[in-house]
C-alpha cells in the first residue's frame, strides 16, 4: 500500500464510519480522496519547482495544459502514483524553465509552436487514448470519446497559440501539450514495464 492510499483509506473510515456506507462506497470515497490529496500536492510540488527555478507561471500553464490532455489520453505510467507525481512535477518544472529560456532568448516563433501542435494533434488521432494494466479501458464507445476529447483539447491550444499574443503562455502551453503526447508514444507504454 503507498503513502496516499494509505492516507485516503485512514480518511475514508473516519467520513464513512458514522454513515453506514457499503465497501462498493466506501471505495468509491477512497478513490476520491486520493485523487484529490494526489492533485493537491502534485499542484503543491509543480508550483515550489516552478517557484524555486524562477518559472512559476510557465511550469503552471504547462502543467495545466499537459494534465488536461493527460485526463483524457492517458500515456505513460509509473508503478505508483506518488512516482508519477514527483517524475511528473520535475518535468513539468524543467518544461516550465526551457518554456522561460526560450521566450528570454527570443526563440518562439509562432508557427513553429503551430507546427509542434499539428504533430502532437496526429499523434494524439493515432494513439489515444493509452490505458495501463492498472486502468485498463474496455468499452470502444468510451475510447471514442477519449480520443475525441483529446483531439479537442490540442486543437483548443492550436487555437488559443493561434490567437493569442501571449508567449510565455503559448510556448508552455505547446511544450504541455507535446510533452503530453509524447507519453502515449508505444515505447513508453510497453506492458508489465513502468
């Protein structure tokens, strides 16, 4: 059992203790719990690295764009979540960083971000949505809408780098977003590996 399964069971017999609930809610409450308590301090430990390297903004749009795409595609998995959250922190803080670097150094050209979303859009058509032995995605009509909504979400930011002159949000958007779709990539999800 990891840190915040443990944390969210703990949790979920002090709320449901008093209410009576089935094991089947129960597990429902559990798996809320450590959602949230996994969101919070994935948010909490992107914004200190963002904060600490000087790239608070950009690392938070990039976090914000790459973990939308990520709810609805899937990708690449860790064997724990509490792995995930940290590897995912310090990438989305580096991204945050190189984000800042590029603006600094003058080197966003739109189109070139416009192109970056074009190839993460084909990648996310051909290989979203990617589930993992632990999240395995049964029902063809919801992988339908996965990948619709991840088609969405990347023509979305095609759409607000396309009409937006903010730079330091467009490059961290697109490098969000292109990170994303590089974990749906087959050699980041070889079954049984992390």
């Amino acid at each position: 059992m990891n840190f915040s399964e443990n944390i969210s069971n703990k949790l979920t017999e002090v709320i449901t203790n008093e209410l009576n609930y089935s094991e089947d809610k129960k597990e429902v409450v559990a798996y809320a719990i450590e959602n949230a308590l996994l969101f919070v301090l994935g948010s909490f430990l992107i914004m200190l690295l963002g904060y600490a390297f000087n790239a608070f903004m950009s690392a938070v749009i990039a976090a914000f764009f790459g973990g939308l795409l990520r709810r609805v595609s899937g990708g690449a998995h860790f064997d724990t979540p509490l792995k995930c959250l940290i590897f995912g922190s310090i990438i989305y803080s580096f991204i945050g960083v190189l984000a800042k670097e590029l603006v600094y150094y003058d080197l966003a050209n739109k189109y070139i971000l416009i192109f970056i979303l074009l190839i993460s859009f084909f990648i996310v058509a051909f290989l979203a949505p990617v589930d993992s032995k632990a999240k395995p995605i049964y029902s063809s009509s919801f992988k339908v809408k996965l990948k619709t909504l991840s088609m969405i979400l990347v023509t979305s930011s095609l759409i607000i780098v396309s009409f937006t002159n903010n730079t330091l949000l467009n490059v961290s958007a697109v490098l969000g977003v292109a990170y994303q779709s590089l974990t749906l990539q087959p050699i980041f999800n070889r079954k049984g590996g992390e």
